[in-house]
C-alpha cells in the first residue's frame, strides 16, 4: 500500500421512524420495562416500515455521509454493505444502493456478511482497496433485525432494532486510520439458519420454515464472547498503535448491551464521558450500530479534531474487529 493517509471523511445514519418501546414490548411478550433496563440498558428500539429494507435505509445514510465528506457520489470507486439481513441473496444490496445513487456500471459494489462485525469487515476491506490509488469508498453498515426476529421469544426480542449508517474512506489531509484488524473463530452460540428450499426439494427432509429461519441466541455465552472480545480489541490495537490506555480520547463500541459497554469502558480505563451510548434509543442494530454511534457522537460535537478515536465491534459467527482512528479530514 502506498504512504497516503487514509481516513473517514463523512458520516451519516438513517433510522426508521416506527419507535418500539418496552412498554410495548410488554404487551407482546412476558416482560417489563424494569427487568429489559436492568438487564439491557435498551429502553426503545426502531423498527423498519413495510416498504423499507436494508438498501432504501442505506441510501439516506449514504447521501449523508457524502454531503459531510465533500465528495460528489461519482467519485466514489467503492461501494460496500454490511448486513446480516439481506432481503435477496442476490442482487446484492450494495449495488441498489449503487442504482440510487445514478452510478451502474460505473464503479464496483458488494456487500458483506460478518456478523455485528459488519461494519469493521468492511471499513478493513475498505481502506485497503482505496489506499493504493487514492480512491475513495462508501462504507455502509444496515440491517432489518425485526424481519427475522422472533417476537414470541423474550430472549432475543428486546435486544435488536434496524437502522443505517454509512461513512466515506479516502485520502485525508489531516486524519487518518492509524490501525485496523478483524478475526474470526466458529461459534455456533448465536445463528440462523437458512434452507430456502427445504419445502419443495427432492434433496432436502421436508421442516418447518416458521421457527427455522428466527435467530437463535445463547444469551450468557454470547456475554462472555462479547465481554472477551472486546478486551482483547483493545489490547491489540494498543500494542499495534504503541500507544497507552491514557492516550484514548474517545470509544466507539459495538452498541449490544449497557452491561457490555460498561465492561469496556473500564477495561479501557476510558471514563465514561469518552464512551458513546445510543442503545437505549435503538438496541442492538447489527451491522449499523458501530457507524450510526459515530454519526451521532460526531453530530452532538463529542469527537474533537485530532481525537484518537476506538471503534470495536464483535458478532455472530463470531467475528471482532477494531480500528483506531485519529479524526481529521
């Protein structure tokens, strides 16, 4: 790669308008605001309109990142979704977003599927594709988790919410990422699984779709994992970034649990005021928790220029990644 700063140039975000409350949650399951405050930290959560799916929420998104950036949409050479709640297995969302935006057949999109990690997935790709040549990507991170949400199951209904968030990456005057990394290991702890065809073909035992395609969680392993993951985040970036605890301004973690929050801010030894927490508005939004907290924390002035800032996200699969980030276009 060559010596040019690559950085984030733009933010934006999208949640639908729907507003989901534990109120309401109480009304459909067995459960109380209290018992998902106390456990959770999610108080509301947004759900996606009929007409809406990953690609029309990863639109505005995207348009925002854009006008933040400065860039027109035709010099972008990149597109890449995160989700893990395609409403096609093909076309990829991505290259909707591509047709909204008036660019087919003049650059390259592609989603990618890793879990809550999403959105690091993809920054990772991201900056390596655009570094070489001084380009720029569109980076977008959206999911519907309320289309394959069980909301008959307590256990995993009160945590997941939809939304958008997108960023831009290209060469930066004064900020940059300082570093990045993503990992994987095979966990089975939180999935779900997919036969689309299971019903009419010969080749496949005749089963239920109704209960199948739900995700399915582990919630007390998933903790540990998350908990694990997120320390183990911190420490390699530090010791990639040869930096200290102390020299933090500002962390951006994957938006799941207060609980997890917590954990990572202390283990981070970052005082609560440089954690950012939106997932009592919007619980866990999967792929677009990471950049919709950045948008947000951009948006209310908590990121100051020259800040290094810790975006740390983990998921299903599992997946975790981190990117350090010194802020500054």
């Amino acid at each position: 790669m060559s010596k040019k700063n690559i950085g984030i140039l733009g933010t934006g975000g999208y949640v639908p308008e729907r507003v989901l409350t534990n109120f309401d949650l109480e009304k459909m399951v067995d459960t109380t605001d209290a018992w998902i405050v106390e456990r959770s930290g999610i108080r509301e959560r947004r759900i996606a309109a009929p007409e809406e799916d990953i690609a029309t929420m990863g639109v505005p998104a995207s348009r925002q990142a854009l006008d933040a950036a400065g860039i027109a949409a035709e010099q972008l050479s990149y597109i890449i979704l995160a989700t893990n709640s395609p409403n096609y297995l093909y076309p990829a969302a991505a290259i909707r977003v591509q047709d909204a935006l008036g660019l087919n057949a003049k650059i390259a999109a592609f989603d990618i599927q890793a879990g809550c990690t999403g959105f690091n997935y993809a920054l990772y790709v991201a900056e390596r594709l655009v570094a070489p040549e001084g380009k720029y990507a569109l980076v977008i991170g959206s999911d519907a988790n309320s289309r394959f949400t069980d909301w008959t199951d307590r256990a995993t209904c009160l945590l997941f919410g939809d939304g958008a968030g997108a960023v831009v990456v290209g060469p930066a005057q004064r900020g940059r990422i300082i570093t990045s990394f993503i990992a994987s290991s095979l966990n089975m702890k939180l999935y779900c699984e997919t036969e689309f065809n299971a019903e009419v073909s010969p080749f496949l035992p005749l089963q239920s779709t109704t209960s199948r395609h739900f995700l399915r969680m582990d919630g007390p392993e998933i903790f540990k994992f998350a908990v694990n993951a997120v320390k183990e985040s911190i420490r390699r970036i530090l010791e990639a970034a040869q930096i200290t605890r102390e020299d933090l301004d500002f962390l951006i973690l994957h938006q799941a649990n207060w609980r997890i929050l917590d954990a990572g801010a202390r283990f981070a030894k970052v005082p609560m005021e440089k954690l950012f927490v939106n997932v009592d508005r919007y619980g866990n939004t999967s792929a677009a928790s990471v950049p919709l907290a950045l948008h947000e924390a951009l948006q209310e002035g908590r990121i100051k220029e020259g800040d290094k800032v810790l975006l740390v996200s983990f998921g299903a699969g599992a997946t975790w990644g981190a990117a350090l980030v010194e802020w500054g276009r």
